[in-house]
C-alpha cells in the first residue's frame, strides 16, 4: 500500500503566506465584461469614485475576437485592501462586469 509522506518542503509550501503588497503603490486591474455601450464611461466612473484623479492615460481597451466581450484595463494608486476590496465589489455592482482581475 501506498503511503503518503508529508515532508518539511510540503509543510514550508503550505505555511507561506502570499506576498504582502505594500500600500500605497500602483495596482493595474483588468475588468472584463460584454461588450456594450456604456461599458467604459460606468467602469471608470466606479474607478474614479474608487480612485480619485486616476491617470485615465493608463486605461487600456480590447475587443474579444467575435466582439462579444471587451476588456480594460487601468492602473490605479491602491491606498489598501479596504479600497480594493470595495472597488471589487462596487465594480462587480454594475452587472457589466464578468470579472475583475
């Protein structure tokens, strides 16, 4: 029968923590959704509500090869988790929004 060794290289793996992300500092976020009118003015106003005085410079679009979907992306200077986490959900909100990477 086979027996399943945990050794201490597993044990270190599964103790790391990720990488903790120093605030504040830039965060580029690609937010993914259909494609539809409105998509870019709604997305950056949450951005703005979020993010206020973000370098709309930074924002970056792309179509999905039938159309159907779009992406954008933009870079934002992130304050802290709380700000992100709020951002995610207040994106996710507008039901534009497929996901938020």
């Amino acid at each position: 029968m086979n027996e399943l060794r945990v050794t201490d290289r597993d044990k270190a793996v599964q103790e790391q923590e990720p990488p903790k992300i120093e605030f504040p500092c830039d965060y580029p976020i690609k937010v993914l959704g259909r494609s539809t009118e409105d998509f870019v003015l709604v997305i950056t106003e949450v951005v703005e509500r979020h993010a206020p005085g973000f370098d709309q410079e930074s924002l970056t679009l792309q179509a999905s090869r039938k159309g159907t979907f779009v992406s954008l992306r933009v870079t934002i200077t992130a304050t802290g988790p709380e700000q992100l986490d709020a951002l995610h959900q207040d994106l996710l909100a507008t039901g534009l929004v497929q996901m938020v990477i």
